[in-house]
C-alpha cells in the first residue's frame, strides 16, 4: 500500500521493493568503489554536501533498475500524473557517514543541468539502527517532514520539492537514488 506523507499528497511513501539480502548486495558493491559525492556532477562543495557515492552498474544490477522503474510508473500513474521516460543515468548509492559528519543541505534534484528530472526516488537502505540523524527532509508549509526511515522504505517526490538529509550523528546511513527523467516542464 502507497500513502502519502501527511499534509502534502505529493511525497508518497512505498513498502520496500528490494529485500534485505538484496540491499546488503547493493550496500556491498557500493563499499568497494565509493567518490565523494557532488552537486550537479561537478561541483564538490563540502559546506553543501559530505558524503560518499557509488554509480550502480546496470548489468550486475539490471533486476534492482527494472524492479525500480516499475515500481516509478505505478507510482506516477497513481499520484504525479507527469509525462516521463526513463533514468536519468545510473543508480546512485550514497553513503552519509559519522566520521565525515555527512549530510546534503536543502536543495532540489531538478536544476539548470538537470532540469528533465521528474520525479526523485530514495530507498532507505539502511536500518535505522545503524545511526542517528541523517533524516531525510522535506521543506513545506514552513516546516520540516521526516521522511520514514525503516528500512527498504521507497519516498517518491517531485524533484522540484526542497529536502536534506541532516547530518550523521552516529553510524552509517545508505540509501540508493533515481531520478526519472522526461521532457522539459512547459
């Protein structure tokens, strides 16, 4: 069952699609080959963003890209009605860690570069044992919304809406990324 998160029906949130082995899979490839992450591709710019990403490969992975992408088109059928196409490039696997105090600051996954980005996918990896802070944020109505944090848990958002992730307190925090891409907005 997908419901949406309280007070703005456009964020909704999603039971998991991976298991735990197939996650703990996902959080293995990425250790062994992990960048700091930057904005836009480009810009690495730690007062803005610390953390650390790995790009899926999509063979090794296909069945976590086509499960994923289903699992897109049903939920933009359902709640966000936008016209769209495919992944904008690979997976992303960030790692948000203790001794890096990681974090992103607000921010909106659909920009100058990105602007065909739709719809923004996040799957909490992570089980929310393993740290403290690292939330991942919506900024509405001038407040700030949690987003869910068990683990496999799937929020969908427009990629226009303002969010963070608030920094590591304790532990690691994971999670894998998409962004749906499709014609520019008119």
């Amino acid at each position: 069952m997908t419901d949406p998160i309280e007070g703005f029906d456009r964020h909704v949130v999603h039971p998991p699609c991976f298991s735990l082995t197939e996650m703990a899979n996902i959080i293995a490839a990425a250790n062994e080959d992990l960048m700091d992450g930057t904005i836009a591709g480009k810009i690495d710019d730690t007062s803005i963003r610390r953390s650390k990403v790995h790009w899926l490969d999509r063979e090794k992975f296909d069945w976590a890209y086509r499960r994923l992408w289903r699992l897109a088109q049903q939920l933009n059928t359902k709640h966000f009605g936008f016209d769209i196409e495919r992944f904008e490039g690979r997976l992303q696997v960030a790692r948000y860690h203790q001794d890096d105090e990681g974090f992103y600051t607000w921010h909106m996954d659909n920009g100058q570069k990105t602007a065909g980005r739709k719809i923004s996918l996040s799957v909490q990896l992570s089980s929310p044992r393993d740290y403290d802070g690292g939330e991942l944020q919506f900024f509405y109505t001038n407040k700030n919304k949690a987003a869910p944090r068990e683990q496999g848990t799937v929020v969908a958002f427009p990629s226009f809406v303002m969010h963070r992730v608030t920094p590591i307190e304790r532990g690691v925090r994971y999670s894998l990324v998409a962004w749906v891409k499709g014609p520019r907005w008119r």
